[in-house]
C-alpha cells in the first residue's frame, strides 16, 4: 500500500507545476504591448498604478481611466522521438486590466486598479502520449490594488499600491498510461486493448487564499529629454488549502479494472503553494524631438523563489507520503524596447519588442506550461476621437525558441521509471483593444 501511495502521490504532483510557473502576463495595456509593454520610465496616467506608482502623481487630468482587454491563442506543438507532431487545442485565453486614477491634490493622486498578473490555459487532449504528464490546465490570478503617490519634488515622484491577491486552478493528467494497462491484461490472459486510449484520469481543483503584496516605485524627470524610474512588486505566496481530486475513467471496462485501486485518490483533499515571484523593473525614456518617444525597460523576476513542489494531503492516512518535487527555477530577465510616434493631435503609432527569458530548469521540463525564451514584437496605434477619450489597439506575436526536454514520472501499474521526451514549440498571437478617458 506504501508503495500505491507513493506513486500516486508523484503522479499528482506532476501536474501541479502549472499552478506554480503558469504565465506572466506582459499584455496587460493594449497602449503599452504596442511599445513592447514598456512603462517604468512613461507617465501614463493611471495604467502607472501597475507599471511604476511613483508615477502616478504626473497625472495631467484629474480623473484619468483606462481600461484593456487581450485574446492570446497560443499555438502550442510537442514533436515525438518517433517524429509524430501534436498541437494543443487551447482556446483564447483573455487577460484583462483596469485602471481609475484621480488628482487629490497638485502633488498628489490616488487610484485603484484591477488587473490579471499570471494565468495559463492550455490543452494537449486527453489521449495524446504526454497525457500522464498533462492533459489540460487553465490557471487565473486576479489583483486588485490601491494607489497613492506623491510627487516630492516637481520632476521626482514616489508611489506605493497593496496588491491583493487571490486566485484558482483546474487541472487534469492522466494516472494510467494505455500501453501499460495493456501489458497488465496481456499478462492476465485478457483480449481488451486500450491502445493509444488513457484509462483514467485525476483533476484537481482549488482555491487559492488570499495574498497581500506590494508595489512600490520612483520616477525621476532629469530634464525635458530624459526620464528614469524603478519599481518592485512583491513575492506572493498563493495558498491552496484544500483542493479536490477526482478520477474519471475512460470507459466501463476501465472503471472495473481500475476503480478499487484509485478508489483512494477520488474526492480526496490536498494542499499546497506557489510563489508569485517578485519583480523588479528598471526603465529609461528619452524624447530627441517633440512628438517622438523612446523607451526601454528591465524586468527581472525572481523564479528562483520557485525551487520545489510540495504536495500535502490532508488525510492521516496519506500525511506519511507527502510529496517535496525538486523544479530549481532561475530567475529570468525580460528586455523591453517601445517607441511611440505622434503623428497628429488625433492619431499616434507605436512599435516595440520583448525578449523574455525562460526560468525553466530543463531537467524537470514539463508540457503542462513549456517554457521557451521568447522574442516577441509589436506594433499599436492611439486615435483621439475627441481630445478626451483614445482607442487604443495592439498586437503581439509571441515566438518561443524550440525547446528539447525530457521528464521522468514513475508509471502508475508497472512501478517502474519512465521518461518522456519532446521538442516543443511556442507560438501565439495577442491583439488587445482599450480605451483611454481623461476629463
């Protein structure tokens, strides 16, 4: 029975790192991803409540609201040994952000913001051949965040927001591989053959508790030209404290073979946490003529608070096999460059590009989130309807550098090592569409 535990318990914790690495979101301004999601060193009104708070006090207006809504479909494909090609079948994934900020005094704003910093969505089928891996996942992470900020000096400003945090998860992976309960009914003289079929399946639900963090920035006009500014949100640590498991079986045939030695894991309750790393922003903007502005920024996130997967039961009679999953994560930088044209009082155009470094640890590479270093260019547009108001659209191409990895997972029936491998590509496409108030 030990044994039987021990394995199911590592199955499960396979699949929990989707809820650990998930996505950062870097489209949350359909303004912004068209200059490359820059920010740290702009005066944006009230989108700065996310990128730099310290921002926030050179609002021009005084009551200034924005709101983004963006569609990335992913295009993900994992390539077999044997050169057979699978794709994800995941549909749009849509994070949004919204933002109101207001003047309370000169040298003084406040506002309130809502926005999605992590998310993942993804879908590989239930029967593709990294199934005991993954199967499906979709992960949501959602902020709200008071602001205040306050400008000391005329061109230097510092501000500070409480995130709060809170968020779910929903996953699934397969427990039984058909080929190896094929060699079980060989073994027993039975005819039945599941073939390329997974005969049952665990998804695991959950809660996340809520978290407190912060985000705190500076912005420093030198001069007319130049501006810099930094800022650092913290690490969150979000808290499932009582998921739910339940097994689904493939057909009737399944459930008879199966279901008295699964029969432990279905609606059984566990815990864990993940970190909602830290991130520490740098930027530089400069205007060398009137209507043009150039920026650039540099993220660094801090993975590397991501080391291991623990996996808790909440049964005494499963505590004793708890799982602790080595994942080793770096931390990872993200470069950002944008430039925005005014080309008349009504209409401007905006270019950008990101690379984003991977934090995954090849060694323990997994499909439920395939971690890829990412190039990721974009293009975006204002138009000023009245002097008032702006629509604002972008969109951004998304392609990861073909990745190869492997993982190991003890088989469930045959209680022996098994390793899958795979080359794996990401792609995705994200426009965003927003809309911008001033009064």
């Amino acid at each position: 029975m030990k044994k039987k535990l021990t394995i199911l318990a590592a199955a499960i914790a396979m699949t929990a790192p989707a809820f650990a690495e998930g996505y950062q979101v870097n489209s949350l301004s359909a303004r912004q991803t068209g200059m490359g999601h820059t920010g740290v060193a702009l005066k944006l009104g009230s989108e700065s409540m996310f990128f730099n708070p310290g921002a926030l006090s050179f609002l021009e207006k005084n009551i200034d609201f924005n709101a983004s809504y963006t569609m990335i479909k992913p295009n993900v494909t994992a390539k077999m040994p044997d050169g057979t090609k699978y794709d994800n079948m995941t549909t749009c994934a849509t994070p949004i952000a919204a933002h109101f900020g207001m003047k309370v005094y000169d040298n003084f704003a406040a506002g309130i913001s809502f926005y999605t910093p992590y998310g993942s969505k993804i879908d590989w089928s239930d029967n593709w051949p990294g199934a005991e891996l993954n199967q499906r996942v979709k992960l949501q992470i959602f902020t709200v965040q008071p602001t205040f900020s306050w400008k000391i000096l005329p061109n230097f400003s510092v501000g500070a927001g409480v995130m709060v945090t809170w968020g779910n998860v929903d996953m699934s992976k397969g427990l039984v591989s058909g080929s190896s309960l094929d060699m079980m009914l060989h073994a027993l003289g039975n005819p039945y053959r599941f073939g390329d079929t997974t005969p049952a399946s665990v998804g695991l639900k959950g809660n996340a508790d809520v978290a407190v963090g912060a985000n705190i920035g500076a912005l420093w006009d030198i001069n007319e030209k130049w501006s810099v500014g930094a800022s650092w949100r913290s690490q969150q640590t979000m808290k499932v404290r009582s998921g739910e498991a339940t097994v689904t079986y493939a057909n009737d045939v399944a459930r008879t073979i199966l279901e008295q030695r699964l029969n432990m894991l279905h609606q059984a309750n566990f815990r864990a946490s993940m970190p909602a790393p830290w991130v520490l922003n740098f930027g530089v903007s400069y205007k060398p003529i009137r209507n043009l502005v150039i920026a650039a920024d540099a993220q660094l996130t801090g993975w590397h608070a991501y080391q291991q997967l623990d996996i808790e039961f909440l049964s005494e009679q499963v505590q004793a096999y708890n799982q602790n999953i080595t994942k080793n994560y770096k931390n990872s930088w993200t470069v950002k460059l944008g430039a925005q044209y005014d080309v008349t009082k009504r209409f401007c155009v905006r270019a950008g590009l990101m690379i984003d470094q991977t934090p995954v640890n090849k060694q323990y590479y997994n499909p439920e989130t395939p971690g890829a270093t990412k190039i990721e260019p974009s293009v975006g547009l204002s138009f000023f309807p009245v002097p008032q108001l702006s629509i604002d659209a972008s969109v951004l191409y998304v392609h990861g550098i073909k990745t190869t990895g492997s993982c190991t997972y003890p088989d469930l029936l045959l209680g022996r090592p098994t390793t899958f491998t795979g080359v794996f590509q990401v792609n995705a496409w994200a426009p965003s569409i927003g809309l911008t108030l001033h009064i």
